[in-house]
C-alpha cells in the first residue's frame, strides 16, 4: 500500500486548485458515517431553517468580491498532512490562490476563460475551473439538503473573523454530495454521509465558515481521516479584489521579474 506521505503531495498547482476547491466543499465523498451527537449537546431546528442557511449562501454569492481561507487535515494512523490555501474571489470570474503544502507553494490565477498556474518558479497556462464562487456551489449543496429535510442541530453561537455567528450541523446523504477524486487520476472512492457545520452571519446573514468532517476509503491508499475547514471573509472590501500578479504580466511580456 502507498503511504499517506507519497499520495499527498501535490506538484503542480493545476492539480492542487480543483482538489483544494473539492475538499472544501465535499469534504472527500466519506464513509463511514458520522453524527452530530458525537459532538455534544445541540438543539433540534425545524427543518425550516435550511431556508436561513441557503438565504445566507445566496447572499454571499451575491457578493462582488471575498477572501477565501482553506486549511485541510488529512491523516491516516500515526502520519497526517495539512494543506492551506489562502485567496481573493472576484465575480464573476477572477480568482487568486496561495496554496501551500509540506512547505511547498504553488499559485493559482484564473480571469475568464484563461488560468495559469504558478510552481517551480514559473507561470504555465492550465485548464479554468468552471466556476471560481464557492458560494454558487455551497447553494446548490444546500438547496438539495433542503429538498431532502435532512435533520438539522443548532450548536453554540461563535465568532468566525469579525461576525458572531449562529452554527448549525447536519449529516448529508452521499448522494447530495458532489463526487470529486482526491487527486487526478484516482477514483473510485468509498462513498458514504458527510458531517457538515454551517457557520452563519447573525448581522449581514452571510455564509461565514463551513467544515467538513469525514472518513474516506480510497483505493489503494485505504482508510483517512479527511477535515476540511473554509472561510469567507473581507466581503466586498476593496483589499479583496483579485489583482494580476506581476510576476506573470512579466512572464507574458517576456521580461524577468
């Protein structure tokens, strides 16, 4: 079996962008499953209130322009691995990353329909992503929740940046879940339910946090423990727009930084 250390690392920036954007949102199709009482006291809400939660993606999606924070934990027996990635969303189309991995660091910059990736010291043009708002997609996750009156808990409020948030929790079906690989070129992954934690702005009701929590089965790799956790902050601020990093204007123009 391929240890965890040798799967997980991530090269190219081309590779690492959709996997960070996969993460983040599904939390690596799961299994087995997982609930909420595992985590404590909460309170049951009316299935009424994933109206709230989806109003809240709907508002962030609405935003011209966010920072996105991403920190995933990947873990299998005594060996784990962290990825961050940290970033500037500017809709419609515009986005910038920073990721870094066992102290490597790639970028990613996408405007329209051309998209480059940075690593090993130079700017190489990649496929765009199909959509840069993880907003739209955390809508579309949470609309089919709601469809399904999947059973919602409300957690202790908490502060996510700047916002005091309410906190809701529920386990999602797998068939909601969007299936994306770990990485390119491996599949096939052992499905089952996610832990998801809905953080939501009690002032500007916006999607401020959502994390992941799950357990995937993944051939040949087998067994992980997979925690992803996503921020969304600094919107509609001027510091969050997505500038055109000089480095490749450079690079275009044949010229060296």
């Amino acid at each position: 079996m391929m240890g965890l250390g040798s799967k997980w690392k991530f090269r190219r920036a081309v590779a690492l962008t959709p996997v960070v954007l996969a993460l983040a949102l599904s939390g690596c199709s799961p299994s087995p499953q997982v609930s909420p009482s595992q985590l404590g006291p909460s309170q049951p809400v009316p299935d009424s209130v994933w109206q709230k939660i989806l109003a809240s993606a709907e508002n962030g999606s609405a935003t011209s322009v966010y920072k996105l924070k991403f920190d995933v934990s990947v873990s299998q027996g005594g060996t784990s691995s962290d990825l961050t990635a940290y970033g500037n969303v500017q809709l419609p189309d515009r986005l910038w990353l920073m990721m870094t991995e066992s102290g490597s660091s790639a970028q990613f910059y996408q405007q329209g329909s051309a998209a480059y990736a940075y690593d090993n010291g130079n700017w190489s043009q990649v496929q765009p992503l199909q959509t840069v708002n993880l907003y739209q997609a955390y809508t579309k996750l949470i609309a089919a929740a709601q469809a399904q009156n999947v059973p919602l808990v409300e957690r202790n409020k908490q502060y996510v940046i700047d916002e005091y948030c309410s906190v809701y929790q529920a386990v999602i079906p797998s068939q909601l879940i969007p299936s994306q690989g770990l990485w390119p070129g491996v599949a096939h992954q052992e499905r089952g339910p996610a832990l998801y934690t809905f953080y939501v702005g009690q002032q500007d009701h916006v999607l401020r946090e959502v994390t992941t929590s799950s357990a995937v089965s993944q051939a040949p790799v087998g067994s992980m423990q997979v925690r992803a956790d996503v921020e969304m902050f600094g919107l509609g601020q001027k510091t969050s727009q997505v500038l055109l990093p000089p480095a490749l204007v450079s690079q275009l123009e044949g010229r060296h930084p």
